[in-house]
C-alpha cells in the first residue's frame, strides 16, 4: 500500500480528570525514528505510547509532544526560611540602632523576598485508580492523534499512487517501444551483414554455413527479450506491491534499481533506429520515480 511518510494531527482530549493535548508530526526519514516529549509524569506510559507508534507506522521521523492539565486543584504549601528571617531581623535590628531605618517588619515585606519565603505545589499522593483512567485517556488521545496522522498519510498517499501510476505506465510503454526498435534494429542488423557477406563472396569463397552460423551469434548478442520479459515482471510486481496492505516504499525503491540495471543492459545491447532517445526517456521517469517513492512510507 502506497503511504506517504509525512503528515500532522492534532487534538485535545478533556474528561473528568484532566485535558490532555497531543500533537504528531512525520517527515520522510530512512528508518522509523521516534522523538516523544511529555511529562516526567506520565513517564511510566511510554513504554506503551511507543508501542502505539510502532504498531502504526512503519518509517518516517515522528515527533509527538503530549501535554497535561488536571482537572484535581493543587494544594499549595508554603515555607518559612527562618534562618534567612532571623538574621533579616536582626540585622534590621541593627539598622534601626543606628538610625538607619524605622518601623518594624511587616508579612509585605517578607513576601517580596523569595528568599524568605518559598510557595510550592504539594506534590499529589499516589492514586491508583486515577492513575488508571489518566494512563487509559492519554492512550486514547493518541490512538486518535495516530489515526488522524494515519488519515492524512493516506490522503497523500492516494496522490502519490496516482502520479507514480502515470509514470509507471509511461515507463512501460517506452519498454515496449524499445522492444520494438531493437526487434527492427536486429533484423536489420542480419540484413547488413548478409549483405557484407554477399559482397566479400565475389572475392573470396567462403563457408556458407560458418558464415550464417556467425550471423546469428552477431544478432543474438542484441537480443534484449530476457531484460525485457524481466522488466514487466518488475512491473507486474510493482503492481501487487502497491495495491498489498504492507508498507511498501522500500521494496519499490529496490524495484526501481532493478529496472535501472535492466535498462543499463539494453543500453549496452540493443541496436535500433530511435534507441537511444528512448534509454534516455526510460532513464528519466525511473529518475521521476525513484524520487517519488522517496516519500512512500
């Protein structure tokens, strides 16, 4: 199945226990590679936020940022540096013998010092169950996230299907029109040294037999049948790759290397009116191509 490797999605879940945001992101990438952030609380869950990911995707470099608010207020907690307020006090008692300052030292005052007084969330007690239905809900939300990333892969995908399509049958046409031409090209390379065999018989005798048998070995060495037969395989098979369930960009990327080595070989061999500019037509939409499935997951 035809997949493209870049997509994003994102959602915010809310239930009764908190509000949970999700973002994804995918870009091409060789191999699956996997970048999460989330909170140090939810530390636990990756473990399984992984498993997810790797359950539905195959390649690609996948970034996903989960981000939680509780519904359950946090009590705060609030502590006296007394050490840090005692010599505050006395050096102000100090101050105030000297004259230097006036009146005495008010709850204001120790408020705008963050040294002297610290506010701090109090750390939640441990409950299992909430733990569970929080764990279940960030499940949730990115099963969602994924499959709205999976949605969107999709939808690109059906685009590249469809120009990879085109190309692909373009590409299978100039195969044909290749066969064709070195099919011509043969026969009218026996025909030219028949031809050169007649003109060295009027100066020469010659072995009528040999002489047909080399003819023969001449033309067939521009015989391209097999890359040929071999090229609709490949095609064949591209076919049932891209219509299978499984990710497929790597093996087409293989197919498209083999067909280049097919086309090299015809290059190499076959004879013909118009070859040329054809090879060089092959070579470009394989080029197409092998650009294209860059992007297939």
């Amino acid at each position: 199945m035809i997949k493209s490797m870049t997509g994003f999605a994102s959602l915010t879940h809310e239930d009764e226990c908190a509000t949970i945001a999700v973002t994804v992101r995918a870009v091409n990438h060789r191999f699956l590679d996997v970048q999460l952030r989330m909170p140090s609380s939810l530390g636990e869950l990756e473990p399984r936020v992984r498993a997810l990911l790797q359950k539905r995707l195959a390649r690609g470099r996948v970034e996903l940022a989960i981000s939680l608010q509780l519904r359950t207020p946090a009590v705060p907690t609030v502590e006296l540096n007394e050490e840090f307020v005692n010599a505050l006090s006395a050096a102000l008692d100090r101050a105030r013998d000297r004259g230097l300052v006036a009146g005495a030292l008010t709850p204001g005052d120790l408020l705008r010092l963050p040294q002297a007084i610290t506010v701090r969330d109090r750390p939640m007690e441990a409950d299992p169950a909430l733990e569970a239905q929080l764990g279940a809900s960030v499940q949730a939300a990115v099963e969602q996230a994924l499959a709205d990333l999976d949605a969107m892969r999709t939808r690109e995908g059906d685009h590249l299907r469809a120009d990879l399509d085109g190309r692909k049958a373009a590409l299978g046409g100039v195969i044909e029109q290749l066969a064709a031409a070195a099919l011509d090209g043969r026969a009218e390379l026996e025909r030219r040294l028949q031809e050169r065999v007649r003109e060295i018989e009027l100066e020469l005798p010659v072995d009528q037999a040999m002489i047909a048998q080399e003819i023969v070995r001449g033309a067939a060495r521009s015989d391209i049948s097999e890359e040929v037969a071999r090229f609709r395989a490949h095609l064949a098979h591209w076919d049932a790759l891209a219509e299978g369930e499984e990710p497929c960009g790597r093996k087409l990327d293989f197919l498209l290397q083999e067909m280049n080595r097919e086309v090299n070989t015809i290059a190499s061999k076959a004879d013909g009116l118009g070859v040329s500019e054809l090879i060089i037509d092959a070579k470009a939409e394989l080029e197409k191509m092998r650009e294209q499935v860059q992007n297939v997951e």
